[in-house]
C-alpha cells in the first residue's frame, strides 16, 4: 500500500479514537486497506506497519500476541498516525497493556480528555462531558420532584453519596447548556426538557464506558454505605455453555427494558427517590480459542 493512502485511511477514514481497544482498530484498520485492495494480506499489513513481512499482525488483532508499547510505537510511525490520533493510539495501547488498575484508570482519563479534543461536534463534546460524572443523570431526575429548587444546596441534600456545591453547580450549568434543562426564573425551579439521554457515534463508546465505570462505583460504595434495608445486591457465580450464556446476556436485557418500560422518564406522580439498578452478566473465563 502506498504511503500516502496508508496515511490517509490512519488518520482520516479509521481514526484510534473512535475504539477503545487498539484490536478492533487494526481490525477495522484492516478492512479498510484490503477494501481499496482485494489481494491484499496480513503479511502485507505487517510489513506496512513496520513489523516484517510475516503474520503478526493476524496475531495482534486475534489476540494470540500482546502489543507492547515499543512495537507499537514502530506501527505509528509506518503507518503515519500524527498528533492526538497518534497520542490517542500510543495511550489505548498502553491502557491495554497495563494490570495495574491505578495506573489504567490514569491512562484512560488521559485516553477520555484526548477524546474530548478530538470531537468537533460542540454538542457531542458537551454529552461526553454529560457521561463524565454519575451526579449529571441523578441532576436532571431530581428536576422531576416536586419543590425542586434553583439553589444548589437543595440538590446536595438529596444526593448521595455527597457531592459539593460547586460540583452541582457546574453540573447544573451543563445541563442547561446542552440544552437537556433551563432554568425557570419566575417558578423558581429547573425544567427538565429531555426525558432519555443518548449520544452521538462519534463519543458513544468512550463515554458510555466511562458512565458504566462509575456507576459500579457507586453499586460498590452502596454495599458498605447504603443499610440492608434500603438496598438490594445479589450476584451468582455460574457455570454455562455459550449458547446458556447469550440466554442470559438476553435474560437481562429483556429485564432491564421492563424495568425502564414500567419506569418511564417523566412519571405521572411526584417522584420521592431516585435509584440505581444495576445489572452485570460478564465472562470470568476465557472462551476456548478466544482473544485474550
């Protein structure tokens, strides 16, 4: 593949940044080199990205070899990644790379502020901020409550775990500013305009992720902080086969759309509570043959 294509798919058509695991991207990546060229290979791929004429890259994407952030740092440079895309690419390999949990939870907040520089959309920046602290969602429900207040104090009484007044305030700010609340002067209170949130492709994964993250959190703080009585948390260790584990991907997800559908945004009654339910199904093993 000449070098300006190459370049030009890199950095323009297959950003890093629109994956969080550097496998799909050269997955992706892949697919997009071999449709501008039907013959080409996974030994051709390699040596593109500076790695030899071999099968490595088959490898790296199926997860059978590691990318270390040495050799990937030979890949950027063959492939033509420049400036935060490059920046973004060298800190998704190194979150990958990483165990430490500390030191992944750092590389991936530097992996979500690259993010937030990369999106042009002004409105998908401001949702990717919206998804960057669990407080935002729980603002805008409690506009729903009746007596609800534009001072910030009344937010922080109801909120737990405690947040400060300057964090409530600037969420506040958000909402309004993405347009998802407005501030009612003459009521004396915040309305609440947009009853479910979504985000645009361009921040979908990086910020859903990040959402999830701290919401377990906050279910984790719950089991010590919250009494029995006013929580409920079970979880089951299973044994299944492929086909019982999708059942059960299913199981929850049906589950989770009659709780939303029974719970709709915008309830006819004054609200009292605003709750967290929370549903996981993830492997603790490998699939045989399987990335790793």
């Amino acid at each position: 593949m000449d070098k300006a294509t190459l370049k030009k798919i890199c950095n323009e058509i297959v950003k890093p940044s629109e994956y969080l695991d550097y496998r799909e991207y050269l997955e992706r990546l892949y697919r997009a080199l071999k449709e501008q060229k039907a013959e080409y290979t996974y030994f051709d791929f390699s040596e593109d990205a500076g790695l030899g004429h071999n099968n490595l890259m088959n490898a790296l994407i199926r997860g059978r070899r590691p990318l270390t952030p040495k050799t990937s740092k030979k890949m950027i440079a063959s492939l033509g990644l420049v400036g935060r895309e490059r920046q973004y690419f060298e800190a998704m390999v190194e979150h990958t790379y990483l165990r430490d949990p500390v030191a992944r939870e750092s590389v991936f907040r530097k992996m979500l502020a690259l993010k937030g520089t990369l999106v042009v959309n002004e409105l998908d920046r401001w949702q990717l901020e919206f998804f960057s602290h669990w407080s935002h969602a729980i603002l805008l429900e409690l506009m729903h409550f009746s007596g609800c207040s534009l001072e910030p104090e009344w937010f922080q009484e109801r909120i737990r775990p405690k947040i400060t007044v300057d964090e409530i305030r600037n969420g506040l700010d958000l909402l309004c500013r993405i347009g998802y609340a407005e501030r009612n002067e003459t009521e004396g209170c915040y309305i609440p305009l947009q009853a479910e949130v979504a985000t645009g492709p361009e921040i979908a994964s990086v910020s859903l992720v990040r959402y999830h993250q701290t919401l377990l959190q906050l279910a984790q703080a719950a089991v010590v902080d919250c009494p029995p009585e006013e929580r409920d948390i079970n979880s089951l260790v299973l044994t299944v086969t492929q086909d019982q584990f999708q059942e059960l991907k299913n199981l929850v997800q049906e589950f989770s759309q009659k709780i939303y559908d029974d719970h709709p945004p915008c309830p006819p009654e004054p609200s009292s509570r605003v709750v967290q339910v929370s549903m996981q199904i993830f492997p603790l093993t490998r699939a045989p043959g399987g990335k790793k």
